[in-house]
C-alpha cells in the first residue's frame, strides 16, 4: 500500500458526459501528479500541482482540467468525453522538496467511456 | 517523439537466473532515473532509482546500472522469482524549472518460469 488513495476504481460512462477523479496524497506529500495510461501506452504525464499549485502540464487535453485542494487531495476533471479516454488513470505524490523525487503511485481509476 | 524506451515488450527467465530489463533514453538532461513494478490492477510501485551522477545502484535483489554515454539503463534482478513477473517501467525525470515530472517507458512484461 502506498499511501496514495484513489476513488472511484472504476467508472462507466458515456461519450460526452463529464467525470472527477479524485486523489489524496500520502501524508505530507505535498506534490501531485496526474498520469494517463491507454491500452499498450506508458504512462503519460499529465498535470503537477504542488501545495495548491499548478507546477507543470504534460500531454493534457483543454478538455481535462485539474485542481490541488488546500487540504492536499486533488481532483482531476475530465468533460465533453470521447472513446478514446477510455484508460487507467493515475494519481502520484511526492514530498516534492528537493530535485527529482520517487512518485508514489494510487491503485488508479479505470475509466471506460462507452 | 518517446524519449524513453523500453525495446523488448516482454523477457521470459527460469527460477533462480537474471533478469535484465533495458531502457534507452534520448534527452541527455535527464538527471535521475526510477525503475517501477505493476502487477494487474495495481498502481506501479517504486522499486529502485539511480541519481545520473552514479553509474550503480543496489537494492538487495535489484541493481539498476547506469551508462550515460550511451544513454542506457538496465535492471537486473538476481536470483529471478516467480513474484517478480510483472510490467516493469522505465522512468526519467528533469528537475528542470522546479518541475518533476517522469517520463516513462512502455513497459516490459517479465514473466518468471518456475
């Protein structure tokens, strides 16, 4: 178990609908970290936020959005949903202070967009 | 453009020998590289992680080399279990702008023949 929780596990639904992923991070963590994840894919980075903030965006459509909360969880945002964000998505932290850091990694959210 | 990569899709090895994973990366300023084990349904877990100024790290069964020259990494887990077939992932970070977001590799799936 590494600390990172996430909910809902899985989530069915349909083309243009709208969705919210949500992730706590491990305590103290104050870095979170979205990543996309399609069949036969790495993982993709997708947004940063760290402590409320938004540090960084990877390969994240204008149709995703996401938000880091002052009590740390996070929620990512996902509208107007196509097949092809059908994928796990996963939520990462980190302690975030100094360079680099190990992400720590939820279980994910298995999106299916039918 | 992958800027990591993982060549071999999959690596099957008998009980008891090496297994040698291989990563490939094409951005030199990577400074830090992380090695991650996903089971079915699970998030990846952190297993071990070389900083770019090391050419060798180990962790018990697990030693992640480093060849920036060449820009390779490989891990090696000797003796090779059953409980270590798994996806293996390749990450590589850029603490570049206070960002640390990993880029990640598609994944080798080891598969330990008892």
């Amino acid at each position: 178990d590494s600390g990172v929780t996430q909910t809902p596990k899985h989530l069915i639904t349909a083309t243009g609908q709208r969705v919210t992923l949500r992730c706590s991070p491990r305590s103290g963590d104050l870095s979170v970290y979205w990543y996309q994840q399609s069949l036969d894919q790495g993982l993709q980075f997708l947004i940063q936020y760290y402590n409320g903030e938004e540090r960084a965006k990877g390969n994240i459509l204008e149709r995703f959005s996401a938000q880091q909360f002052p009590d740390l969880h996070s929620e990512l945002n996902l509208s107007s949903l196509e097949l092809g964000d059908s994928a796990l998505y996963f939520c990462a932290s980190s302690v975030a202070g100094r360079g680099v850091e190990t992400q720590y990694f939820g279980p994910g959210t298995r999106l299916l967009v039918l | 453009d992958q800027q990591v990569k993982q060549n071999s899709p999959s690596l099957s090895v008998q009980e008891g020998r090496i297994s040698i994973l291989n990563c490939d990366y094409t951005n030199s300023m990577f400074d830090y590289f992380l090695w991650y084990k996903k089971y079915p349904a699970e998030g990846p877990t952190f297993l071990i992680s070389i900083s770019s100024i090391k050419d060798k790290n180990e962790d018990g069964r697990f030693t992640v080399f480093l060849n920036k020259s060449a820009k390779h990494l490989s891990l090696h887990i000797v003796p090779s279990q059953p409980g270590d077939s798994a996806v293996y992932f390749c990450a590589a970070g850029l603490a570049g702008a206070g960002s640390y977001q990993l880029t990640f590799g598609k994944g080798t799936k080891l598969s330990v023949i008892p």
